[in-house]
C-alpha cells in the first residue's frame, strides 16, 4: 500500500532560511532542507519516530534558475519497533532557501 503526503510550506520559519548568494545550483544545503521538511512531515504522523535517509539514493537536479528538485528513499522506525521505507521529493527555492512543497510515500 502506498500513502502519499504533502505539505506547502510557503513562509514556514523552521524552513524559510536565506539564501547568501541568491539563485544557486542544488547542492548539500537543498538535500538538508528537503530532509527537514519531510522529517517533520513523518514526526507529526509518528510520534518518537527514528528516521534515515539513505545518501546513495538521492538526486538533485536544478529545475530553472531558482528551484531544484530533490528526491530520495529513507526508512523509519516507530516507537513499536516497526520499520517503513519510504521515498520522499521536495521542491526547494533555491534563491529564497527554502522547501516550496514536500511530500513523502510510505511503502508496505
């Protein structure tokens, strides 16, 4: 069963970071704010839950001069000790160094 979940988070300070240089080329600071923006998205759902992302897995493209687009998988593990893998995509303004929207499926 897949469940997918998404999240606008236009203007929401925990993600609303400046940006020093503009419009930028994705890079580590977009993969770190994408990662923020879903964990939150599964804390709110899990309670407690211990989440990982995979590093081999993620991609991160540039999609215009002001936003890229990051994709990966992951896995949590809620307090009852059940594991879910997931996949997880964000669209990132890369020139306001922020999460435009965020979303994540969780895989059975």
């Amino acid at each position: 069963m897949k469940i997918a979940h998404l999240m606008t988070v236009a203007g929401f300070a925990a993600f609303a970071f400046a940006s020093s240089s503009g419009a930028q080329a994705p890079n580590s600071y977009d993969i770190t704010l994408c990662q923020q923006a879903v964990k939150s998205q599964i804390e709110l759902e899990h309670d407690k839950a211990k989440i990982e992302f995979g590093d081999k897995d993620i991609q991160n493209v540039s999609s215009g001069p002001a936003h890229a687009q990051v994709s990966g998988k992951g896995h949590f593990t809620k307090k009852d000790g059940t594991k879910k893998k997931f996949t997880y995509a964000c669209t990132v303004d890369t020139a306001a160094g922020r999460v435009v929207n965020a979303s994540f499926d969780k895989k059975d």
